[in-house]
C-alpha cells in the first residue's frame, strides 16, 4: 500500500462507519417508538417520484411530528395513520 493511500482509506472507513452509526441509532429508536405503541410498517420505495409522492401523501395526511422514517420503515404515533398509510401505499 502506498502512503498516500492511506488519507483516503480512512476517509472510506469513517464514512462507513458513520453510516453503519447511523443505522443503528435508527434500528434502536424505531423499536423504542414501538415498544411506546407507534405502529410501524416496513416501506421501500420503487423510484425517486414514488419517494415523493409518499412523503407528499403523508405531508398532506399526517400531522407533523406524528411519524418517522427510519431505514426501512415507516413508524406512526396513531395508528389510524399507519392503517391509511397501508391502504394507500401497499
């Protein structure tokens, strides 16, 4: 390995492990809000538009501060929420 390879080998290994210290932290909240009664249901998105109008469907049907995207999951403090959100989406 050559010397000036190493700035940019550290620079790789810290973004992936801020990434991996990412996910955790959301897979550790996600469960906490559960165990709390939100109601979680796992989402993935097709494509960038379908990202969009998910979140424009849930701007213009949730109430801010009442759900949360965590990795691949959506998790609601009401569950009336989440049960829309599943008829919409799923």
């Amino acid at each position: 390995m050559v010397q000036s390879d190493i700035p940019l080998m550290d620079a790789i290994i810290t973004e992936k492990l801020d990434e991996l210290s990412k996910s955790i932290d959301n897979d550790v909240m996600r469960v906490c809000l559960v165990e709390s009664g939100w109601t979680e249901v796992s989402f993935y998105y097709n494509s960038s538009k379908h990202a969009i109008d998910v979140l424009e469907w849930i701007g213009n049907h949730v109430k801010e501060n009442q759900w949360s995207r965590l990795n691949g999951y959506f998790v609601f403090r009401n569950k009336k929420d989440a049960e829309w959100f599943m008829l919409r989406w799923l």
